[in-house]
C-alpha cells in the first residue's frame, strides 16, 4: 500500500493545478457512459467538481493510514446513499475518473500511475459500498423546520425535526442538508449545533456571506418554519473521546462555534472531572451571538469557561486579535484534547498555534469544509 500511496500522491500533482479541466472531463465522460446518472445531479453542476475532487484528494491522502482510509471512505459510503448511487454507477465512475486522469495528465501519465488509481479505487468503491450497505439507517431524514430566527442580513440559526426515524447523531458531527423546495438535488454540509436528543431536533447555524452557495443562502433568506429539508446520514470525527482524563480546549471561529456549542452540550450531561476551556472568536461583538447561552452553561458547569475575542473591535471589553493569537495567550495546551472549528483559514491558523505549543497532532480533533 506505501508504493500506491506514493504514486496516488505523486501523480495527484501532475493534474492538481487544472482541477477544473479534470472535472469538466470526468463529468463529460460519466454523462456520455450513462446519460440516466445525470438525474442524479443538480441541474446548474457549479461547485459540484470541487466536491468530487476533495473526497478524492483526500481519500489518496489517507490511503496509507488503514484506520482513517477505511472509516472516512465508509462514512462517505453512507452519506452518497443520499444521491442513489448503486454499484453499477461507482463502476462507471471509476472508468470516467482513470480517463479524465490521464487526458489531463497528459504525457506525464504512465502505466503505474494507472494500476495504482485502479487499485485505490477498487479499493476505495468497495469501502464506499460497503458503507452503504452496512447502515440500517435511510439515505436520508426528511426533516420539518420548526424555527427560524435571523441574526442580521447574512446569520441565521434554525431547528428541524427529523421525521419518520431516529436520526443518530453525535455532538461535532456534521451532515449533509438539502433545501428541495428551493435548490433540489443540490447538498451543502453543515455542523449540527445541538447534542443527540430524545426529541430528534437538530439546530443550525447558518451564514451566508458574499460568494457563500446557494443552500446557505436559501436556508438564511428563504426557508420559513413548516417547510421540509432532507437531512443525509451525519459524519466527522470532532467528537469527545469519554476514555480520554485530559482536559478539553476548544476553539471556534464565527459559526463554528455550532459545533463547540453541541459538544459542551453533551459534555454538560455526563463530565464532571474535566476542566473544558471555549475560545469562541469572531470579527465584531454583535457576531458572538452564541455568548449568551455559551455563559448559561459556564453559570451551571464549575468547569467549563469560555473567552470571547474580536478581531476587528479594538475597544472590545474582552481579548482582542485573531482566535488563534488569542490562544497564544494562554496555555499551555500540550496535555489538552483539542477541537478546532471555522473557516479554512482560521482552522490553518490554530492548528498552527497548536503545533508551536507542541500539542501531538493526534490530541487535535477537526473538520473543515474548505481546503486547507
């Protein structure tokens, strides 16, 4: 498996910087096999390559750690139920992706290069089935939205019930939503902002800024109480490990305090020895609109504290600067299970931090929706 890992990874290089071409040709190539698979995808496919591309980036970047590989492609197993894919489509898939790989490639291509990405997506569709195949639960909840409230012009935090079956989620876990009334067929991956519950409620935090997709803008601007969303199987591993007695620091940029918020939930139900420190970062006081249910928590939990910080109000009544200077203030975090959540760039920023504070990489918990 090392030899396919090195040539998965070298090879990745020679098309890594025309991404867009290898979708535009794998896309192209899929379609022409089989022109039904194009009802399985949204009529307008920007954004869609890039979502492709990603699990497959990072599917040759685990290939050569068994226990990531196997429980990552299970997970995204699981969650393309949700697209109806079957056996005969990732067949179909495999020979669109080894063609658009070496028409973008090129020259540069060689014989090994195309047994290694045939091995590792044999091996890859096989995990990814049997994913699929070992989960009782459905492809997806349809979920009513029961409250919606705005925070401003680009925030929105709304709940949904998933109907029908339990959803089994875990504090830090994310899924997959989708907004049929609006945008059907199109998926957007979103932190579920509360912990597991009796009731089968999920909460959401959503932000919509300038170039952010379609669903955050539809769920922000459009979606109103009563209506339904389709929620797909969660995923991520961002959740606290109970045999672990270190204590917990998390770090939150903006809405990524969603799931932070989920996590000291869950903690509050069953931790009594772990000290839980909360970092929750933002731009502009009025954006820490999760503070006031962040300190009801510190009010009932002798253990848990959370810092407030502002990037862009130098008179703020608290810490000042980027998130992640601000955790450089205090410390040391190296005997710390940590949990990071927000932006790409603020994610790279505390994961940088962390390294300089000499934190182990496998004390570091994290999911981004963005390239780091």
């Amino acid at each position: 498996m090392e030899d396919v890992a090195r040539l998965l990874k070298e090879s990745w290089t020679l098309v890594e910087s025309d991404r867009e071409r290898l979708s535009g040709l794998f896309y192209a190539r899929l379609f022409l096999l089989d022109p039904e698979l194009r009802k399985l995808f949204p009529a307008e496919m920007s954004g869609q390559g890039d979502r492709l591309l990603e699990a497959i980036v990072t599917a040759t970047q685990c290939v050569d750690d068994p226990e990531s590989f196997d429980e990552y492609l299970r997970s995204l197993g699981r969650d393309h139920r949700k697209y109806h894919v079957d056996a005969a489509h990732y067949a179909t898939m495999g020979v669109a992706l080894l063609d658009g790989l070496r028409r973008t490639a090129g020259d540069d291509w060689t014989l090994e290069y195309d047994q290694a990405w045939r091995d590792a997506y044999a091996a890859i569709s096989a995990k990814m089935m049997a994913g699929a195949q070992d989960d009782p639960n459905p492809p997806f909840w349809h979920a009513e939205v029961l409250t919606h409230k705005r925070l401003g012009p680009e925030t929105a935090v709304l709940t949904c019930r998933a109907l029908q079956h339990p959803l089994p989620w875990q504090a830090g876990q994310y899924v997959s939503v989708e907004v049929p009334r609006h945008l059907p067929r199109v998926w957007r991956t979103y932190s579920v902002a509360n912990a597991p519950n009796d009731d089968n409620v999920l909460e959401f935090h959503v932000r919509t800024p300038t170039g952010a997709g379609w669903v955050s803008g539809a769920l922000v601007r459009r979606t109103r109480p009563g209506e339904l969303l389709r929620v797909a199987a969660p995923m991520g591993s961002m959740v606290v490990d109970r045999s672990s007695s270190r204590d917990i620091l998390a770090v939150a940029g903006g809405v990524g305090v969603a799931p932070i918020k989920a996590l000291v939930e869950e903690l509050a139900t069953w931790n009594k020895t772990r000290w839980v420190h909360v970092f929750y970062g933002v731009r502009k006081p009025a954006d820490l609109y999760a503070l006031p249910g962040l300190r009801e928590l510190v009010e009932a939990h002798p253990w848990l504290s959370v810092t407030p910080a502002c990037s862009a109000e130098a008179d703020f009544d608290g810490e000042t600067g980027d998130i992640s200077e601000v955790l450089g203030r205090y410390g040391p975090w190296t005997n710390h299970d940590c949990f990071v959540s927000g932006s790409a760039r603020m994610v790279r920023a505390t994961l940088r931090a962390l390294a300089s504070d000499d934190v182990p990489p496998a004390r570091i918990r994290y999911d981004t929706f963005g390239s780091l």
